[in-house]
C-alpha cells in the first residue's frame, strides 16, 4: 500500500499512555482524568439504555441536546444558534476538527496552525489537499500571539485558521483583544476559522472564556468546536459539538453523515437532561483550579520553572536547570527511572525546536500528583 501519511507515526498519547503502563509509571502524559465522573451522569445514562434508547439518533442530534446546548450559549453569551440548523453533535471534537477542515478545504488551500498545536491538526489538512502555513509561538514570551506574524502569513490561499483557546498543551488562554485583532485581519476576507474550544470550562484565576463567538465579525465564519469528554471527566465517550452558521453547517452537515452519520444515543438524551443543571458546568473552573494549585505545591520545591496555566489541564514547566536532554529523550526517561510520565512539547511542533518543556497532565486524584510531585522534586 502507498501510505497516504508516510510522516505519520502513532501518536505521542499513545506511546506514553503505553510507556507509562508497561514501566507501571505514573501517567501524567496523556490529557485524561484518573477519576470517575458525577455518578448522576452515569445513572442516567443507566437509565437511557435500559429505556431502550439504544438505535441511531437523528444523523444532527437528539433535539433535546441540540437544544438545551444553544440555550447554554445564548445564556453565556447572549448569542442565539439555531438547533435546528446551527448546533451538531459529533462523535467527539476530533470528528468535529476533521469535518470542519473537510468542509471548506480544497486542493492548494493554505490553513494557518499556531504551533504549538494538537497534532490533529495538521493530517487533517494535508489529507484533504491544503498546506498548513505555521506561525511558530515560543515560551520565550509565553506563547503570546504576535498578531502582524500571523497577518504576514496570509495570502490569497489563505482558507482557514485554527485556534485553540484555552489551549493544549501550553495552558494559554485567548483574551478579548486577540479576538479584535483577528478580526482586522480577518474582516475583508474569505477566510474561515474554527474555535477549537475543548476546555472552554477549564480556565482558572476569574479569567472569562474569550470563545471565538464572542466577536461578530469572527463568530459568522466559525466552527466552534467543543467536547463533553473534557467538561464531564468522561474522555472515552467521544461525545462533543459544532456551532456554525446554518450556511457552514450545511457543508458540515455533509461531511459529518459520511464520517459518521451519527452519534451514541443514551449518552445524547443523558447529557441533553445533565446539562439542564448549569452547577454541572458552572464548578468545573474552581475543581480545575484546585487541581492545578495542588498540583504546583507538589512541585513548588522541584527545579522546574513555570508560569501557573491559564486554562486547560495541563501544565508546562521547563527544566533546563535540570538537564541538557531533549524533552523527547527526557519525557521517555522519566517515565522509566522515576516513574512519571509526561508528554514532550515539541512534538506539539512542526519546526524542530530545542525549548526543554514538558507537559504534565493535572487532571488527577490528589495522590496521584502528590505521589508524582515527590519524584519530581528529586530531580
Ligand atoms: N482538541 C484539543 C485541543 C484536545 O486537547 C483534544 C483532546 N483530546 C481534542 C481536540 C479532542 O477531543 P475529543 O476527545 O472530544 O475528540
Ligand atoms: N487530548 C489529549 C491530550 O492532549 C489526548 C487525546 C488523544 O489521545 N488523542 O493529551
């Protein structure tokens, strides 16, 4: 077979999940919860199987879900999606990415990705005939966005941009004025975007969610794209959504019945009931922010420097006055010697990169980082 992605490998995820399980290390590399979620979500999902809902659902969305998303954006945000012909579910956020991308790139388009990005991303776009265009953020400057490199980048091959905010894996967050200034350039053009926006619920220290929505100019050319998996502590339900004007959903539509028509049915009509209680999702930013901090105490007498995340849940440290390895070499050491495993950032790169950062997923009991921190602080 001629492979249609010769440059690509198994994921970063993958290969550390698996590290961290045959060394029996500590898994703080791949982004997922060692705790279970609210028992009332699983009672009700209890409750959807054994009701029978268990045959396809309608190729959009369970109506009831669709609904009571666009009703929690409109209280957020005062912005109305149609759930009828606005809000999608997806069969997670992947899905949601990768039928956006499907949906508006043609042969020679050119997509512009801020590295580091999820590594998603950029196969989604080679494997439908476009380019990505980098524009490289450096922790130098904590990962801000210099807004002119990003206008210098686009040229009349320009289709799409994609942004992640908070983002995976520097912990950054998007702030009003970045929407502003993506606006300006964006205003006059064809360009679309989409708001990879994940852990939209996972942002600490009062900092709002600056969803690409929020900006009008920004909100009637994007696909936000969104996972219940991070909000509820339920990552392998793969269960997420895509708000879009009803032009762009049209075409997402379209990709979405081929990928996968349509997606798992009890877990619809249970988070479209989960997600009538707001305190569901209104106690995700102080439980995140907890962890955070505990997890920072636990490493406050290591010699890893940092600056405290943002949003998302993961945290990035830098240890170059540890040592001179690569964090590929490193992330893999730790997980044999002490028995903690955590994700190198510049797999997250297109261009090769020596920054010495790596990425520590908080999203754990208090024994687990507890128990990490302790080795962490022998280094
Ligand atoms: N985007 C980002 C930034 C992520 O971290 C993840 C996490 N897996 C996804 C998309 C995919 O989400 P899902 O598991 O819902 O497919
Ligand atoms: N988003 C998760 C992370 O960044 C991983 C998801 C996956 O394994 N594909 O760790």
């Amino acid at each position: 077979i001629t492979s249609k992605q010769p440059n690509t490998g198994t994921t970063i995820f993958t290969v550390m999940s698996k590290l961290a399980a045959d060394c029996g290390a500590l898994n703080l590399s791949q982004g997922f919860p060692n705790f279970d979620c609210s028992p009332k979500l699983t009672d009700l999902v209890t409750h959807y199987l054994k009701k029978g809902m268990n045959q396809y659902a309608p190729m959009a969305g369970i109506q009831p879900f669709r609904e009571v998303i666009a009703q929690k954006i409109s209280d957020a945000y005062q912005i109305n999606y149609h759930p009828d012909t606005e809000v999608t579910i997806v069969s997670g956020a992947t899905e949601a990415l990768y039928a956006a991308i499907v949906a508006v790139v043609h042969q020679g388009d050119e997509v512009i990705l801020l590295e580091p990005c999820y590594d998603s991303y950029a196969p989604a776009v080679t494997l439908n005939g476009g380019t990505p265009v980098y524009v490289t953020l450096t922790p130098e400057n904590g990962y801000k966005i210099d807004w002119n490199v990003v206008k210098s980048k686009i040229t009349e091959r320009t289709k799409l941009i994609i942004l992640n905010t908070p983002h995976n894996p520097t912990g950054t967050v998007l702030s009003e004025d970045d929407l502003t200034q993506l606006a300006e350039i964006v205003r006059d053009t064809n360009i679309f975007l989409i708001g990879d926006e994940v852990y939209e619920h996972i942002i600490f220290d009062g900092r709002e969610h600056w969803s690409l929505l929020r900006n009008p100019i920004l909100q009637e050319r994007s696909f936000i794209c969104g996972s219940f998996g991070k909000t509820f502590h339920v990552t392998g339900w793969k269960i997420g959504y895509c708000l879009a004007p009803k032009a762009l959903t049209e075409e997402f539509r379209k990709v979405h019945q081929w990928l996968t028509f349509s997606t798992v049915t009890p877990i619809q009509y249970a988070l479209a009931d989960f997600l009538k209680e707001p305190d569901n999702y209104l106690s995700i930013p102080k439980f995140y922010q907890e962890k955070r901090d505990k997890f920072l105490t636990c490493i406050k007498d290591s010699r890893f420097t940092y600056t405290p995340a943002h949003g998302s849940f993961f945290q990035c440290v830098n240890y170059q006055n540890i040592t001179d390895e690569g964090d590929y070499d490193l992330a893999i050491r730790l997980t044999r010697e002490i028995g903690v495993a955590s994700i190198p950032v510049s797999v997250f790169y297109n261009q090769k990169n020596d920054y010495k950062i790596l990425r520590f997923c908080f999203a754990k009991d208090d024994e687990t980082l507890e128990r990490a921190g302790e080795h962490l602080c022998k280094l």
